[in-house]
C-alpha cells in the first residue's frame, strides 16, 4: 500500500504557480502569450484544444499528414492535391473588388513557374510579401486550380522567399472546429515549438533503448513538423507520448489512492437492529451477489482501516440497497452517512427511495434549496440530529459540517471529479467511502483504474425481473412504430422517448426533442410530456412528476432520464438515432424499462444507411443484456475515453494515449506502484522528473497531494 510522503518545500513549490525561471514556465504559459492570440481567439483555441496552456497546444496532434512535393514546373503538380511550386514574382495587381461586388478587397501577386507558365495568387487580406520586388523567387504552399481559363492559387497556405529555404515538405492537418483554422495552427504551432526546452528524462534510459522512443521534446517536433521519411519515428514519438499520459494518469491515480488510503480508519461495530428493519420493510430476499457485496461492506467497515470500496452493478441489480445497508450500519455505530448523486433529478429519487426503506428521517440537501429549509438540514447535520441525508455537490460545500460523518457514498461516481469525491469524505474523520457505477467497468480497466481499490460486482438481476425484448427499425418505419405505441398505451403502458438534440441545428438532421413531441402531440393529444436539460428545473421535474405518476403517458427526452427517473409502469423505450449513441449509454437508457412486472420493450430507430461499427454497436445491444459484456465491447469499439462517461478530473479521457492499449497501461501502472515504492515524496532524480509530467499534464490534484504531505 502507497503510504502519503512527507511534507517538503519543493513540494510546496512545485504545487505552485511554475516559477519563471522553470523550464517549463514558458510551456505552462496561457495561450495569449504566443503572438496572434487575443481575447476572441483563446477561449475557441482552448475549446479546441482541450486546456488553456501553450502545451496544450503541442498535445494537439496531428491527424493526417500528406508528403508536399517541391515543383518547378506547373504542369508536373497533382491534380487536386497540395505542393509546393518553385515561382518567380512577376508583378502585383492592384487591390480590386471581387467581381461580383461586395466590400470584400482582393489582391493579386502574378508570377510564373520556370517555364514561364502564369498563375496568380489570389489574397481576401493583404500579403505579407507583397513588396517583393519583381524577379523574387517564392516558395508557395497551397493546391492550384483553374478557374475562368487561367491558373489560380486561392490564398496560399504560406508564402516565402526562396533565399529563407523551402518550407517542410510534409504538409500536417489538425483536428479543427470553427473558429479555428488551420491558418490559425500554422501560425502558432513554430510558436509553440519554439518554447520547448530538453527537459530531464522521466523514463528509465532501458525503456527508452528497448522502445526506440525518442526524448520528450524530440517527439512533439517528430510529430508537429514531419519529415516525409520519418513514419517510423513519428509510430514511436506517438507511442513515447502516450505512455508519457499514461504514466502521469497512473502516477496521480496512486499519489490520491495513497493518500486516502493511508488516513486511519475506524471500526464501525455494529449491532444490525437497523439494518434488520430494512430488509423487513424491504420485504424481498436480496440476491447472492448482493448479500457478497453487503458482508464485504460490512467487513470493511468493521475493520480498523478505512474502506475504500467500489460498487459496480448493472441496471437494476440493486446497488442502492447495498448502499442502504452499509448507510445503516454507520448510524448503528454511532455515526452519519451521507449519499451523494451527480444531479437534483437523480438525488430526489434516491431520497424518495431511502425515505421508504429507511426506519430513520433521511435528509435532502441540493443546490436548488433555499432558505429555512437548507438551513434547518445543515443545522441538523452539524448537531447529529440527522443522521442520514442524501444530496448533490451541495453536500461538500464549506459551510456545510457534519457531527460524525462515518460513511460517504457517491452514486454516479464516474460524474464526479477525485478532488470532489475527496471533498465529501474529508466532511468527517477517517471516513469510509463507498462508491457506486451503474456503468459496467470494462474488466481490461479494473486493474489500471480501479487497481487499488476493493471491488463488489453485482451481476445478478433481482428476482422477477423479466427481459427486456430489444429490436431494431429505420427511421421510415415511423408510422409503424407509432402504431406499436398505440397498443402499448392500450394496454396501460407508459413510454419513453429519447432524442439525441434538444433544437433544430441547421448543421444536423437529428430529429430533436421539441419537434418529436410535437409530432407526438399531434397523435396521441396531451398525455405527451417533455423533458430537456434545457429547460427550467421546475418544468423539468414537473413533466417528470407528470410521467410518474400517469398523467402523462409519454416522455419525450434527452439523455437527462438515463440516471435517476424510476418508473415501473413504463415499459417501452424508444431511442431515436440510436446509431448516435454508445453501447454503454444504449444500455442505460435501456434499463429505465424492465423494472415493474409487464413485459418491457426497446426500440432501436436508425438511419438506414449505418456504418459497419455503428451496425455491430446496434446489433450487440439487440442480442445480450449482459451489461458487463456491453461494458467490453463499447470498450473495444470506442476505446476508453469515454467509457467511463462524462470525462471529468480523475477520470480517464485521454489526448495522446490509446486506452484500449491495456498493455501499456498495466505497463504504466506497475511502473508508477514501483517507482512510489522506492520514493514516495519524488524527490529523488527520476522523481524530481516525475514532477515535471505531472505539472506538463496538469495532474493538479496529484500535486496538491504532494504539496500537503
């Protein structure tokens, strides 16, 4: 077990703003200090790119290169594709109007090839060469084209005089979204490169011979400014890079783990009167694997060693009342317990399930709360008066204190940040924590993500629980979809309806919530509600309440019915563009149906037209609901960035790293767990190096770890 290292200054130091004089200060620089970066670009560059610092920039790797040969003759040029053309300035033509009007100015540069063969340059801004005096020889950038029986060459990719040298001779493209161009990357990237210093190596000097993997500034120049033969270098500048993440990922990972897990914990003994009166109220016998789960809980926590325990179970196998029982056990010790969901939808509901189950008052503590209310709740908890309650991030606010918080638990953990998880259980004094996912974890992550934490699974489905018939049906066949609603509601069913898009974009076909509704509307009259993530909380949970209780028969939604919206009566799932989605999230939308005792329904509506991979996606769904075995398979057809959901701080979302590499992340996390064994604080050389990556990948959380002893 990683134990916390000791406090140091240049913990402290290096947990800080980086020091000028740091190598890497002018890389963790922001954007707008590169030349060209104003107010209106940085805040789309930083969307782009993923961050806000100038590394940020040079983790933005190219997608596609193409070999950018050097012509001297307009004739030899790939039709259609970039050169470069050797050509020789002829004259300037004066700033004209584009010919069919417009405030637009154009500018012309005439200049030739070798052989004396015309093209124009063409300029919507004024170019920078454009006081070359004539005979300059040019190297051009760009793809010549001809238009109106002349050779054109629409504002170049880059313009310079031959004497400067030829540009290089691959051209990069970058992964773009407007505003942002890729004019805007040529610009800044030679910047930004420029500010890369040779840093010491965080990588064993065997690893690095073994794996023919460059250094790290020597990898971004491979992989920003390429060489036409280089392919083999750029495969393991790649490669270099995305162990780097990975090791920086694992290497965080620990530094937390070790700190939460080496706070001493306390035994939780228990004399079960309360968890008795829950399974009496229950009034169910609980499944094999929930009765596992609840004795390791409780083994846990009656453990002189704070728990650190994971739950993870699929749709409907009974998670909360795992969750329930391990709650009850802290208040039979004497202490709080505390639920944590990532949503005011998804909290309310647990509250509402908890409320029944439990034979003790149970609080609700969100962020929508105001007033008397709120403030009587957190009266309550910090004078022991309430001891159970359930709640949103408004649970780890400051001015919220608990008497004797004895048990955390975070539903939805993958919604949650490590920092914020930490947050909730520094609320009490050698808390247990408890975390829950009802997304499957890929059993190829558990081991690098989750490797020093306990796990229970539940792979059981409650008794009585029958199988919910899946099938799939092209959007054209809507009429005869609506018709197989029609029955359904005949028959007392309730039905759900998901939409990918809240509006109409002009840039997407999607169907959206609003204007499904509507349609619906029209069919089947007013039991037709709507719920969005856009819409006011109140009207939102309104139409949610409307559902449950059967005014309306319909829901129309978004995604914001995948957690935390129970209603057994509901049988029917319909999920529009469902080739628009993931396995992992096809699933869990699947299991808001199949929870009462009619037969359950889902259907999957796509474009006719589906791609291989999105095909195979629709078709595993259709044939398994084994949650675990999706959990796989979306990670072999998606790779793990998002297989854990929203990509939040602590969780995995890599930028250079192939998550699907398991290989090389079980490589990188037993690299991490060595080299903490053998310096706990980093402040050894490779350690000291350590630091550099952590910093470099804005493992901030890791930091502060180090900085705090």
């Amino acid at each position: 077990m990683l134990s916390a290292p000791p406090s140091s200054s240049s913990a402290l130091r290096d947990a800080q703003s980086p020091d000028p004089a740091d190598l890497l200060a002018p890389l963790l620089a922001p954007l707008r200090d590169l030349r060209g970066v104003g107010p209106a670009l940085s805040a789309p560059l930083a969307r782009l790119i993923g961050g806000e610092r100038v590394i940020d920039l040079l983790f933005h790797l190219p997608n596609a290169y193409a070999a950018r040969p050097l012509i001297r003759r307009l004739a030899d040029a790939p039709p259609g594709l970039g050169a470069t053309l050797v050509l020789r300035l002829i004259g300037r033509f004066a700033p004209e109007s584009p010919a069919r009007g417009g405030a637009r100015r154009v500018w012309r540069l005439l200049t030739a090839d070798e052989t004396g063969a015309e093209i124009d340059l063409v300029f919507f801004a004024e170019p920078r060469w454009i006081a070359h005096p004539p005979g300059t020889e040019l190297y051009v950038c760009g793809t010549p084209e001809r238009r109106g029986g002349r050779m054109v060459l629409i504002h170049p990719e880059s313009l310079s005089a031959a004497e400067a040298g030829p540009p290089p001779a691959m051209a990069v493209q970058w992964p773009l979204a407007a505003p942002i161009g890729r004019g805007h990357l040529l610009r800044l990237m030679p910047q930004a490169l420029g500010r890369l210093r040779e840093l010491a190596e965080w990588h064993d000097a065997a690893l690095l011979r073994r794996e023919g993997w460059p250094g790290f500034a020597a990898a971004l120049r491979a992989l920003q400014t390429p060489a036409p033969e280089q392919e083999t270098a750029r495969v393991r500048a790649r490669q270099r890079l995305g162990y780097d993440e990975m090791l920086a990922h694992q290497v965080a990972l620990a530094l937390i783990r070790g700190r939460a897990q080496a706070r001493t914990g306390r035994a939780l003994v228990a004399d079960g009167s309360l968890r008795a009166a829950l399974r009496a109220r229950f009034g169910h016998s609980l499944t094999q694997a929930q009765e596992r789960a609840a004795a390791d809980i409780a083994a846990d926590m009656t453990a002189p060693r704070r728990m650190l325990r994971l739950l993870q179970g699929d749709v409907g196998s009974g998670k909360t009342l795992v969750a329930a029982l391990a709650m009850l056990h802290a208040v039979e010790a004497g202490g709080q317990a505390a639920l944590m969901a990532p949503t005011d939808v998804l909290a309310r509901q647990h509250h509402k399930t908890l409320s029944q189950l439990f034979p003790l008052p149970v609080g609700l503590l969100t962020g929508s709360q105001r007033g008397e209310a709120r403030r009587e709740i957190a009266e309550h908890l910090a004078d022991g008066r309430l001891r159970l309650v359930v709640g949103t991030h408004a649970l780890f606010q400051d001015r919220i204190v608990f008497q004797d918080l004895a048990l955390a638990v975070i539903d939805e953990q993958h919604r949650f940040g490590v920092a914020q998880r930490l947050r909730l259980s520094g609320k009490g004094t050698h808390c247990d924590m408890l975390v829950m996912t009802a997304t499957p974890i890929p059993r190829s992550l558990l081991l690098t993500r989750w490797g020093e934490m306990a796990v229970s699974v539940l792979n059981e489905r409650p008794a009585g629980r029958l199988p919910i018939t899946t099938t799939l049906h092209p959007i054209a066949a809507m009429a005869r979809v609506e018709e197989a609603l029609a029955r359904a509601l005949a028959q007392g069913g309730r039905i759900y309806w998901v939409c990918p898009l809240v509006a109409e974009s002009e840039t997407s076909d999607l169907a959206a919530a609003e204007a499904r509704a509507a349609a619906l509307r029209e069919r089947f009259g007013e039991i037709v509600a709507l719920a969005h993530g856009q819409m006011a909380p109140e009207l939102r949970n309104a139409a949610l309440a409307g559902f449950a209780e059967g005014s309306k028969r319909i829901l129309v939604a978004t995604t914001v019915i995948e957690v935390g919206v129970d209603v057994p009566e509901a049988n029917v799932m319909v999920i529009e563009q469902a080739e628009r989605f993931g396995l992992a999230q096809l699933h869990q939308l699947r299991g808001r149906v199949g929870r009462g005792e009619a037969r359950s329904y889902c259907l999957l509506l796509h474009n006719p037209a589906l791609g291989q991979t999105a095909r195979r996606r629709l078709a595993f769904l259709r044939d398994t609901q084994d949650g675990f075995a999706i959990a796989d398979a979306d990670f072999d057809l998606r790779g793990g960035g998002d297989a854990l959901g929203t990509r939040q701080a602590g969780d995995l979302g890599f930028r250079l790293a192939d998550a699907a590499d398991t290989g090389m992340l079980g490589m990188a996390r037993s690299d991490a767990t060595l080299l903490l064994q053998r310096d706990p604080a980093l402040t050894g050389p490779r350690g000291r190096a350590i630091r550099q990556l952590l910093r470099l990948f804005d493992r901030r959380a890791a930091m502060a770890t180090l900085a705090a002893g």
